[in-house]
C-alpha cells in the first residue's frame, strides 16, 4: 500500500493475491461478548432478560411437566386434596376427552371415517407442498377435486336421492353446454376439437361428481350437527384457505382493472367484507343467507360459516395480492406487452408469478390468521376444537381447579404446531426460490 | 466496429424493399392529461430502413416509438404499421406487438424465467410453436448473440451487456419485421456498450428495420439511413447522417449537438 501514497507515478506490477479476512474471533465467549455483552446498554438489557426467563421458565415446565397428572378417570386424580400432592395441568382430563376433541360428537362406530378425511387431507398437502413430489399437476385435480368429493361422500355418507327427472335434466343441460361451447369456440375461430374436449370434460367431471355423490355406498348419514372439534376446526381453514386465494387473486385483479363496474365492484365487497368484524360476517352468513335464497332452499348450517370465512379470508387475500401487483416494475408489463402476450397470458405467466413470489410472508400470515379466526365459528354454534374445549371443561366429572388452564395449553398447543408449520413452510420456499434467482 | 456476424437467416423485411411503407405516422398527437407530448408527428419508414432518433430528454422520442407498438396510445392521427392500423381493436394491436420487436433501456427480462425460458415463452405462447422448435430458434438467436452457454441462467445472474443481448435475441425470436429500440444502451456500463451495439450493427446489416432511440452518434454515423431529431415533442429536423452531423440546419440542431459532440 505504501508504495502508492508517496508515489506520482505508479503502475502494478504484480497482483495481490486473495486472502482470509485477519482472524475472526471464535467460541462461545468470544460470541457472548461479541453478542451479549457488548456494551453497558447490551449488558444489562442480557442480565434483565436472564432474569425475566429465571421467573417465568420454571414455573411453566413445573406446571405443564413436573407437576403434570398424565393418567387417571375423573377429577380426584387433578385435585390436590384427593391426589396428596401439589397437582399442575390435568393431562389426564385432555387424554380421556381426546376423542371429543378430535371427533366432536361424530357418531363412535363411524369416526374411522374423519380419520379417513385425514388421511385424504394429508396425502392431498404433502403432494401439493412437497415441491419435489411426482407429478404435481395430478396432484392438484386431486386436491381440487378427487379430495373434496371423496372427504363430502366419506364425511356426510353421499348417498343422494336424485330423482330420474333430475338426470333427464342434466343429460339436456350437458348437450346444451357442449353445443354452446362448440359454437363459441367456431365464433372465435379457435379450434372446435378443442372446444368440444373442454365441454364433455366439464360435463363428465360433473356427471361423475353427482354419480358418486348419488351412489348409495351403504354408509351411514352423519348429519353437520355432530361434526366437531379439530375435524371442523381442520375442514374449516382448509375450505377457507383453498377457497381465499384464488378468489383473493380475481378480487385484486378486479380492483386493478379498467373496467369501471368490474373495479367498483371488486373495491365494494373488498372495503366492505374487511370493514366488519369476522363475527359479523358470520352471524350474517348464519342467519341473513337463508333469507336471500328461495323458501324451499335451506343451506346446511356447516355450510354457512363456511361461506362467511371464505368471503372474509377473500377480501384480506385481495389486498395482500394487490400490494404483489403494485410491487411489479412497469417494465414487465411492457417487455410481456411487446412480445404479443395477451392479458390473461401475461398475468398467468410473468406478472402473477412474480407478484405472488413477493408477498408470500403476506399470504402465509394471512393463513395463519384464518387458521386461527376459525375458532370463531363458535359463535353460531359449531362445535370446533375451541368450543369442544369449553364444553369440556366444564364436566362435572372433570371438576379440577387446573381443568381450565389444561384445555387451554392444549388449544394453544394445537394452533401453535399448525401455525409455526405453515411458517416455516414459507420460509423455505421462500429460500429456496431466492436461491433460484439471485438479483 | 466491424462485426463478423454472418447472416444465415435472412428477416423477412430483407425480401421486398420496394413494397409498402414498414411504419406510417400521420399527423400523429398525443396529451398526457394537458400536456402536449406528441405534436404532429408524421414520418415514413420504408422496409428496410434504419432511423435513429435522438434529442434532449422529454422531448417525446420515447413516446413516439412506443406508440407504434402501441404501449402508448395516440390521442389525433393515424399510425399504420405493416399495413395494419392502431385502433382500439386488441386483436389489430396483438397483430401489430407479434411482429414489432422491442428493446427496452432496462432490459425487461423476465427475472423469473431461464434465459431459454426468457426466449421461448412468447413463440410458445403466442406463436403456439411446439416447445422443441422455440428451443432451437432460441438456441439460434442466443449463439447469433454469442451467448448460448448462458441458456440455463437466470437474469439476474448475468451483467447488463449480456442481459440486452438477451433481450434482443428474445425479440428475434418472435422473427420481427421491425424492431424499437429504446435507448438500448443507456443503462448499460460502458465497457458494455460496445458489444451491445455490435449486435444492433449485425441486425442493421441484414436489412432488419429499425427505429433506435439513441446517442450513440458513431452508431447513428455507421448505420444510420436518417437521422430524426426531436425536442417539444415535434419532429424539428430529419436528414441523413452525414448532412444531419456536418450541417445541422435548425439552429436547435445545432445547439443539441455542440452540446453532445463536445
């Protein structure tokens, strides 16, 4: 270096090799001082932390561990006086109510059912999320219909009784829609071969839908009324997370477009749905949606929540994905536009890709927080693992001072293993498609 | 800046010099809200040729080529271009974007795709070509640009040179019969530059038409069949090179010039 300062003149005429940095300090002490106690402020801040986790720490594993009843059959083994010892939380109460829980008031000879949709439900996620899984593509139309079907046949008993004039009446509307669709399709000058597939595959994926929803497949009518606990607290997010993106997306879409009508009225369900509280939206679905539809329609009363937590999840959705749009440069609009692509290719293919990569922390957070707010279904009367709890814990047989704390660690617990998964689910995509393409 | 690019695939645009005008502008104007951008503009380009445009900045250049692809629209006039009209109708404007190729000064690679995947999507997409043949075509165009080996990339892994080079071979791929350029250099570093250029020479060689918002005057000198100059959104002097840069007549010619030819 010195060689440069005092010179006028300078040509190298050598490279400097590269080397290490000069040698970082390693091991724990040198990281704590490093880390924890690098100053005054950090020293303290280190010892009041130290402190707070001395107080809280120990009385929590003494409760939910040391101290925990994990067997017994009511509540003398929970109660101090009876039990002989300092009793914390009541396992024991959790293990003889798991099935209440987990079931709700599903009928006892038929729960292996609800196990049946777990299953399903498991298979059909690890398929769509494991981003190395074969193929894929299949494992959407699974997901997106074989596991709907196959959970409503297994969950209700199918079994539908259509009459024969209901099938006279869908083998016209079946020739209706394929003819539309085979004349649009010439209207527009594309392919009629390919119009003609796309009507028979929509109508035979229909057809199929209501053969095995009609098939008498001897199983047991389980009405909604006794569906319960983590099944419902389970059908409830998925229905609402598999329902609130692409619906989210079309919203956003909407509040961007052009269009006047199509833009106000994305921007009116959006401003509105988000304007009032969940439990509003329930009671409304609950109690107004039966009002709107004809007097012989009746809407199951699982049904209607479901619907209000898709409309509600919608709406937050609509406006995570807006703020993806926003983000895009207006260079990859334009560079999609010059090559010729038309809108819905352009969207489908540069800009939604890109738009959904940006804000998938906002759309996980979303999930996380629909996954949550389905314990308010509760409060029109569905019977989901919150509700079950409370319900519970009020027993007579389980009337143990510590039931209450017990019901509630294990709801926490419960929520807290789905939540944290979905959060490091998407902290590892995202990862992984950073790694993809770095800027 | 000799190149040494030979030309296997002749562009469309080579074939038939003498047939109708490639581009026409005719009494063309257009507002941003109550500013004026674009103030009866009319300019003829005949197949084959190669225009650079040039002047200060907000001078409606930009503007001017964009509305022939119609990211802009025009507001008064007429714009026909391969013989189609820019209307409202989005079929005619699909018609028109198909076969005018683009260059953007930031590139607009799509940061999500492969390089390959880059140059593929669009004949997939638009042209319905079977994935093997786009592959090849794009295969063609990045060695034309002299960058195969970077096929398997991403965007972001490539400098700003290479990036263009691909965003031009991206073009090509759609076999254009015109090709924009909007300050293609502009963003680049300037060891860049050159090799960026080079490509557009090659291209300029072959008969492709070309309209090149730019200020690269040895690249307007070498190329060049015309050279525009703009400033308040109106056309204010058109010559050829050699008159433009030896004897500017509008006394803001001059002065632009003394200012970039320092």
């Amino acid at each position: 270096m010195s060689t440069t300062v005092d010179m006028f003149r300078y040509v190298r005429d050598e490279n400097v090799e590269a080397s290490p940095p000069p040698n970082l300090a390693r091991g724990p002490i040198a990281w704590m001082r490093e880390n924890l106690f690098s100053g005054p402020f950090n020293t303290i801040l280190t010892l009041v932390v130290l402190y707070l986790l001395y107080v809280s720490i120990p009385p929590l594993v003494e409760f939910l561990f040391i101290n925990a009843v994990w067997t017994g059959a009511d509540r003398d083994a929970c109660r101090a006086e009876t039990a002989g010892h300092p009793v914390g939380a009541c396992w024991a109460f959790v293990i003889d109510k798991i099935n209440y829980f987990v079931y709700g008031s599903y009928p006892a000879t038929e729960r292996w059912r609800v196990d049946g949709f777990f299953a399903l439900l498991a298979i059909g996620v690890v398929w769509l999320l494991w981003l190395r899984a074969p193929r894929r593509d299949l494992g959407a139309v699974y997901f997106f219909w074989l596991f709907p079907l196959l959970s409503y046949i297994l969950l209700t008993g199918g079994n539908w009784d259509f009459r024969d004039s209901f099938w006279i009446g869908f083998i016209v509307f079946s020739i209706l829609l394929v003819a539309g669709i085979a004349l649009a399709a010439r209207a527009l000058k594309t392919s009629m071969r390919a119009g003609l597939i796309v009507g028979i595959g929509i109508v035979a994926v229909i057809g199929i839908t209501l053969a095995l929803v009609e098939i008498d497949w001897g199983l047991e009518h389980v009405p909604t009324a006794l569906w319960g606990g983590i099944l419902v607290t389970l059908l409830v997010a998925t229905v609402g997370i598999v329902f609130s993106l692409p619906f989210g997306i079309l919203l956003a879409l909407g509040r961007r477009s052009k269009l006047p009508v199509v833009r106000l009225a994305s921007v009116i369900f959006i401003e509105f749905v988000r304007g009032v509280p969940l439990i509003t939206v329930l009671i409304m679905a609950n109690t107004m949606l039966p009002l709107f539809l004809p007097g012989d329609m009746t809407v199951d009363r699982l049904a209607r929540p479901l619907v209000g937590v898709a409309f509600f999840a919608s709406a937050y959705m609509a406006e995570v994905v807006r703020g993806g749009l926003q983000a895009m440069p207006k260079g990859q609009y334009e560079g999609a536009m010059s090559l010729g692509l038309n809108y819905p290719q352009m969207m489908i293919l540069i800009i939604l890709p890109q738009a959904l990569r940006i804000v998938i922390p906002g759309i996980v957070n979303t999930f996380i927080g629909l996954f949550k707010d389905t314990s308010l279904v509760a409060i029109v009367g569905i019977f989901d693992l919150v509700k079950t709890i409370e319900a519970s814990r009020i027993d007579p047989n389980w009337a143990a001072p510590t039931i209450s704390y017990t019901g509630y660690a294990f709801a926490a617990f419960f929520y807290f293993i789905f939540c944290w998964g979905m959060s490091r689910y998407s902290l590892g995509v995202e990862r992984r498609l950073a790694a993809g393409q770095r800027h | 800046m000799a190149t040494t690019m030979t030309a296997q695939h002749i562009p469309a645009a080579a074939v038939d010099p003498q047939a109708e005008a490639a581009v026409q502008m005719i009494d063309v104007h257009k507002w941003y809200g109550e500013f004026h951008v674009l103030r009866d503009i009319n300019l003829n380009v005949r197949r084959g040729e190669r225009i650079v445009i040039c002047g200060p900045s907000g001078s409606g250049k930009s503007t001017m080529i964009r509305c022939i692809n119609r990211l802009e629209e025009h507001q008064k006039g007429r714009i026909i271009v391969d013989g189609t009209e820019l209307t409202n109708d989005l079929k005619r404007i699909d018609e028109v974007r198909r076969d005018v190729g683009m260059v953007f000064q930031h590139f607009n690679l799509f940061p999500h795709l492969t390089i390959l995947e880059n140059c593929t999507l669009a004949p997939i997409w638009v042209k319905k070509m079977p994935r093997k043949e786009a592959e090849e075509v794009a295969m063609h165009y990045l060695t034309r640009v002299k960058i195969p080996e970077q096929a398997n990339k991403y965007p972001g892994q490539l400098s700003g040179g290479q990036q263009q080079r691909v965003a031009i071979a991206r073009s090509l791929c759609m076999s254009p019969k015109i090709m924009l350029f909007d300050e293609p250099t502009s963003a680049l570093d300037p060891e860049m530059v050159k090799e960026v250029l080079d490509t557009m020479v090659g291209l300029a060689d072959e008969g492709m038409t070309m309209l090149c918002v730019t200020h690269e005057m040895g690249f307007a000198r070498q190329v060049a069949d015309r050279v525009i100059f703009m400033d308040y959104g109106q056309i204010v002097e058109m010559n050829t090179p050699d008159e433009f840069f030896r004897n500017p007549q509008h006394e803001r010619t001059r002065l632009f010039l003394s200012q970039i030819l320092h």
